[in-house]
C-alpha cells in the first residue's frame, strides 16, 4: 500500500520538480499537493500523509503557522515535517525545530538529497 506524502508548495515548477522525482525513484508513494498552508492543514486532516514537505512562504497561510496548527492537533501532531524552503539563515532553522519539523531542506533542491531525506522519515 503506498504511502502518502503532502507537498505544500505554491510554486508549480517545485510541484513538478517533486513529483517527477518521486515519480523516477520507484518509491510506493501518491503525492497530494497543497498550494498554500490552509490546504495543507485540510489535506494533513483528511488524508493523514506519511511526510509533509512544507514550503514556509506561501500565500493564504504560511507554512510556519500551518505546521504550528498541525503539530498542535492530536490528530495530525504525529506526522513528521520537513521544512521545505529557500530561506538558509541558522534562525529559521532554529524556528523550524522549535515548531515542530523533523528536518530542514533548503531549496534549489538536489533529487538524490531529496529522495534521501523524504526515505529517511517514510522507514516504517
């Protein structure tokens, strides 16, 4: 049965960046994405996702305040969350954990270190 992951990213190059990765590394997994943060919260609630990679500057909600609501809700508090970001200050890295996020991935992405995090957190 494969795994989800949910990708909250508004720009749609990374959308098709990610997706045709996950698509040629074989994994077992359906991506769903959500392109703000408020559709992140909804997908991370109705669908429950293995991983959430989340971009932190998004319009309509950003992923700071969307992984604080998800991490602070019993039903989702669970699923671990990978910043997913441009931004590289040691700060936002600090923010990041403070929040919640698992790990910290710093955009432009590289595949193989992508598809080597996104492992990392779907080992059953």
């Amino acid at each position: 049965m494969s795994k989800v992951i949910l990708l909250a990213e508004d720009d749609e190059d990374n959308q098709d960046l990610v997706s045709f990765v996950l698509m040629r590394s074989k994994l077992d997994v359906e991506l769903i994405i959500a392109e703000n943060g408020k559709e992140a919260v909804q997908l991370a609630k109705e669908r429950n996702p293995s991983l959430i990679l989340m971009d932190m500057q998004m319009p309509v909600m950003d992923g700071w305040t969307a992984v604080h609501i998800i991490k602070t809700d019993k039903q989702t508090s669970g699923i671990p969350v990978i910043a997913f970001t441009a931004q590289t200050k040691p700060e936002d890295r600090a923010r990041a954990h403070e929040i919640g996020c698992v790990d910290f991935y710093t955009k432009p992405m590289d595949p193989e270190e992508l598809l080597a995090l996104i492992r990392k957190y779907l080992k059953d």
